[in-house]
C-alpha cells in the first residue's frame, strides 16, 4: 500500500525521527545495508537544513518505482519542504562539505547531491526550498545530475510525484506511478475513495494493474483498472500517455483528477469524466489528446490539492526534476490557513532537458 512517512520538522527533537523513518522506509523497499546508510545521512542532513536554516518545515519520504527496470528494490524518495528564507547562492550551497551551521554535521547539499542515486534542488529567497533525494537502484557516474534521467527509461521525458496522507497518516489513498511500454510512457494517478488504508488498498491494486498492462492505450487501461478494484472501495483515476515517437499525449479520467497541461499558449485544463473505477464506470471514456514537445509540462493531481493552485510561473523550475516541481506546486497550493483536508498527490510529466545541464 502507499505506505508514507511524513515529518513535520520544527526543531531538533524530529531530526532522529525523519533518519528512523529513512530507515523503516528502506527496510520495507528491500534496500541494503550500504543504501539504508546513506539514506539516513541524507534524511538527517535535510531534516537538519530544516531546523537550522529555513526555521522548520517538512520531510515527506515516499517509496517509489525504480530507476532501472532491472532493479527489484524500490527507491526510498526523501523530500524536503519549507517556506524559510531560501538559498541564495545554490552553486556555492551544493558545493561538497559547504556548511554555515557550526552544529552541522558537516556533510552539507553537496554530500547529499554526491551520495545519492538521484538529487535535484529548488530555492527562491524568500519563497522557501524544496530537495528531493532519490536512494536505490542504479547508481550515476560520479558527478552526473539526476536532472538528466529520473523517473523515465529514456532521455527523452521524465516523470516523478510526491503523495502525503491526511494529518500525517502512515497510509496515503493517493498513488502514482509511471510505466514504459516501448516509445509510451504513461503516467497514472489514483485516489482511493476516502483516506487511510481502505483507500490505499484501491490505489495500489491501480498501480499494480497498470504495471500488468503497460502497453494498453488510456481508455483501456481504465477498462482493466475497473476490473482490478470492484474488490475495493473504488477510486478516480487519471492516465496520461506520451508516444514519444509520434509526438501525441492522450490522456482520460474517471473521476475527480485534475490534469493541466502546459502549452506555449498557457496552461490547459484536461477534463476528466465522472464516475468511479471500480464501482460506477462511464459506458465511454472521451480521451483528450495534445500535441508534446519540449516546452510542455504535465501535472496531474489529486483533489486533495486546493481547487484553486496555482500552476508556476518559474521558467526555471520547470527545468528541475519533475518530483521537485511536484513538491513545490503541493508546498505552494497549502498553508496554515488553509490546511490539508485529504491525502494528497501530484505527478509530473516533463521532458528531459536537451543539453543534459544540472
């Protein structure tokens, strides 16, 4: 189930609590004693950022699909949100050992950056930092960015989310995943009716079936997934899937998905249709298509994002993994006056940068 350990970090007391739950979350993705290391050092060196320079914040860490389809093990996903000051200098910040904190463990971004299987960071000063560190799976050569290859099998496009539970739940309702079946990649994102368990079953029987049937366009995978969850509550469920050969996104919902897509003209809302996979499925399922090219971007999410997000206008950001750009647009749609009312999950579709730059 979509197991989520999600932290908040207001002071040094929940540093130990985000490395124990690095740890949990690499014993149950079958990593090994080496990755369960350096998972903790850099759940605790981003826990410890949080206290010691954004003035607090929030560690959400994630199991996710491997980068290799070779590898068995998940990936443990750590993810670092505050709204603090932010970094000013980033280059100088992801410098190995760079530390301004005397109490620091001394290990800094830059260690992060270089122990990590994939790492990628986003700061604005004044709007705050987020910092996705992947751990499992295969490793880059030294020095690469993991700009150049999350989430896809290929050069060419990459994907990547974040899902958290409502008030700090050990089980989110919300899923997503991305599978590869030649030149498609389809991304999906389902949320389990309600929240807890119940619903994270639902999600993860969606995962599961779509892992099962990676080369089906959307309407059928829809058709399958439907099949798959009649033994659970059910769930809305969105599919996007790129051709990369011929240039095509389509993409077709069942329920309260939202989907925007980013197009030289602005952002365009996808419209899913209504009804539930698993329960109450539609007699036809309309499938939208739009043409992909290198200034697109995709975010799906589920409706545990405030109806009224706003989609980011940073040039810059959208160049960043699609897991940060995930992160910040969740740490951007929220606040303390307007709380988290259900488990929530964004999942990005974006192309690979064509320079392969970090």
């Amino acid at each position: 189930m979509s197991r989520v350990w999600d932290i908040p970090v207001q002071d040094s007391t929940r540093v130990r609590d985000v490395r124990v739950a690095a740890e949990a979350a690499c014993a149950l993705g079958g990593l090994d004693a080496h990755a369960t290391a350096v998972a903790a050092l850099v759940a605790t060196e981003l826990a410890t950022n949080l206290v010691k320079h954004a003035g607090g914040g929030r560690v959400v860490i994630n199991l996710v699909d491997p980068v290799s389809p070779a590898d068995d093990a998940l990936c443990v996903q750590i993810t670092s949100l505050d709204h603090g000051p932010g970094i000013a200098d980033v280059a100088a910040a992801l410098r190995d050992g760079a530390t301004t904190a005397r109490s620091s463990l001394g290990a800094g971004l830059g260690t992060c950056l270089r122990v990590s299987h994939g790492f990628d960071l986003h700061s604005r000063p004044g709007r705050g930092t987020v910092a996705v560190a992947r751990v499992g799976g295969e490793r880059l050569p030294r020095g690469a960015s993991s700009r150049s290859r999350p989430g896809s099998r290929r050069p060419g496009v990459r994907a990547g989310g974040v899902t958290v539970p409502l008030a700090h739940a050990e089980h989110s309702g919300d899923a997503c995943t991305a599978v590869r079946s030649g030149s498609r990649i389809t991304l999906m994102l389902a949320d389990g009716l309600g929240h807890g368990s119940k619903a994270a079953q639902a999600s993860t029987a969606a995962v599961e079936a779509l892992r099962r049937s990676p080369d089906l366009l959307p309407a059928e995978i829809l058709r399958r997934l439907h099949t798959a969850l009649r033994t659970t509550r059910g769930a809305a469920v969105g599919v996007a899937q790129l051709d990369e050969d011929t240039g095509r996104l389509s993409f077709a919902g069942v329920g309260n998905i939202g989907a925007r897509l980013r197009t030289a003209d602005g952002w365009q809302h996808l419209v899913s249709h209504p009804g539930i996979v698993g329960a109450h499925f539609p007699a036809t399922v309309p499938v939208r298509g739009a043409a992909w090219g290198p200034d697109r971007l995709l975010v799906l999410h589920s409706d545990g994002l405030p109806s009224r997000w706003a989609p980011p206008n940073d040039p810059e950001l959208l160049t960043h993994d699609p897991a940060v750009v995930a992160a910040v647009i969740l740490r951007d749609a929220g606040s303390a006056a307007r709380p988290e009312r259900d488990d929530a999950c964004v999942a990005v579709l974006a192309p690979a940068p064509s320079d392969g730059s970090p």
